[in-house]
C-alpha cells in the first residue's frame, strides 16, 4: 500500500477508535442521567453502552466525511470554518436523534438531574460535536501530524 493509502487508513482507524472510546466514556457516564440507568444490571447496560458507542463512531465518521465534503479535502484542518460545520452538524444530528427518541419513540427519559435545553438533554446535545472534535485531533496526531 502506498504512503498515502496508509496515512488514509490509519487515519480513519485512528478517528473510529478514538470515538468509540470518547464516547463509551461519555455514554458510560452520562447514561446515569437517563431514568432506569443506573439500576440496570450490568450484563445488559455494558453491551447497550458497546452498542451505542458503536453508534456514536459511525456519526462521528459521517460527520466527518460530511466536513471533508463541504470542505473539499479528505483531510480538513480544524480551522474555525470546519470546526463551525462539524459542530452545528453534530449539533443538528444529535438534536434529532434526541427528539425523535423522546418525544416520538418513546425509547428513554431523562432524570431530573439532566439539564435539559428544549426538552432535550444538554450532554446528549453536545456530545457528538465535543467527543467528535477531540477524536478528529486525536486522529490528526496520529496519523498526520505526528
């Protein structure tokens, strides 16, 4: 495999696994804000938390691609202008998620120590743009600038 090629592939390794570990931390975490949580046995709220982390990396990769996309360059520097894309993206993709969740499916509920902003809960709100943005220069050290 050529230079490039490699650089690409450990890149999108890099920025997979930094999500998915940021954000089984983060989900770990604030999953004792959603009511019945912190009750749970542990053999069905480890592989719910696996699965949701799972989730948060592909939207992570996604928003990422969608960057790149808007910014013309697989491999955009996070400058004010693709930082602001990526984030209001994030923010967009988890208040939809959010919403559809509570207020249409019906899949969970926040306990009262969630803030909330709308009806939605403020970490669910940020976690894809902060988590997302760490992972990506995280991935930058790794495979680009390191």
């Amino acid at each position: 495999m050529e230079t490039k090629g490699k650089r690409t592939a450990l890149f999108f390794a890099a920025l997979v696994t930094a999500a998915f570990l940021v954000n089984f931390c983060w989900e770990s975490l604030h999953g004792l804000l959603y009511e019945g949580h912190p009750s749970m046995a542990a053999e069905r709220y480890v592989p719910m938390m696996l699965f949701m982390a799972s989730m948060d990396a592909l939207a992570v990769t996604g928003l990422y691609l969608l960057t790149a996309l808007g910014a013309r360059r697989l491999f955009w520097v996070p400058e004010w202008k693709n930082t602001l894309v990526f984030s209001l993206s994030g923010l967009v993709a988890a208040f939809g998620m959010e919403y559809a969740s509570i207020f249409w499916l019906h899949l969970w509920r926040y306990r009262p120590a969630m803030p909330e902003l709308f009806g939605i809960g403020l970490f669910p709100l940020i976690q894809l743009s902060v988590t997302g943005l760490f992972s990506v220069v995280v991935a930058r050290k790794i495979a680009l600038d390191g």
